[in-house]
C-alpha cells in the first residue's frame, strides 16, 4: 500500500509529526493523491475548499467519500470521524465493485488499516498483517 515510493504507513507517520496529531485519513488521502498547491493549501492553511487531485479518480474518491460521510453524519456532525464502512459504501457507489481498494490505487489491504491506521480483527492474524506491513516499510 504506497502513495509513489512511499508507503501509506509512512506517510501517516510523518503527517503526525508534522501536524503534532494523528492525521485524518482525508489528511492521508489528500497527501497521496493532491496536486502539490492543494497539499500545501491543506496541510499548511487549513483550505478544505477547490481541492485539485492528480487525476479525475482521485478527485471523485474524495468527493464521494467525503459525500457518504456527511450523509452518514448529518444529524450529528461533531461525531464525524474516520469510517472504514464509509470509505467501502463510497468506493461502491464510485465503482458499483465491492471490493475496489484497486480502483483508488491505495493497495490491497484492510480498508479499516487503511482509512484509521489500526487492524480490524476481521482482517485475519494481526501479526500476518503487521509483519507484511513491516515488509512494506
């Protein structure tokens, strides 16, 4: 699971040490995926309006993602986190595929390591899934 040469992993924990907090998978999104203006718009100012993504894809993930949050949250904003469950229903409603971590480019995964950071127990032997993780790195 990389963003270029650099794993997701790793691009996490930097953002973490650059913003003094764990970041966001929106946060890791747009550092992976952004044009280099919108990265520094959004990580530097704080600017989560015009994004501008590498390719058309990327721009509709976000959106679609962002879209089924808001949905998903609408009563209770304040609650809104970071969705494993989310990231899957959008890349459905992108795709029509139930299983698309492809079509984003962000590897083969867990969808919930992926989008918090953390293994879901359903992703198999949590050991497994760390050593391969360790092997990215």
């Amino acid at each position: 699971m990389t963003g270029g040469s650099i794993g997701i992993v790793e691009h996490r924990d930097r953002l973490e040490v650059k913003l003094g907090r764990k970041p966001s998978w929106l946060d890791v999104y747009v550092q992976t995926h952004a044009t280099a203006e919108t990265k520094d718009m959004y990580i530097n100012k704080g600017e989560r309006d015009n994004l501008e993504f590498t390719s058309k894809s990327f721009q509709e993930a976000y959106d679609f993602y962002v879209e089924c949050l808001t949905e998903k949250y609408k009563d209770n904003p304040s609650e809104m986190h970071d969705d494993p469950e989310v990231w899957k229903q959008s890349i459905y409603k992108k795709t029509g595929r139930r299983r698309g971590d492809q079509t984003f480019r962000i590897g083969q995964s867990d969808p919930y390591y992926t989008v918090t950071g953390s293994f879901s127990s359903a992703s198999g032997s949590t050991s497994d899934a760390q050593s391969q993780q360790e092997i990215i790195k």
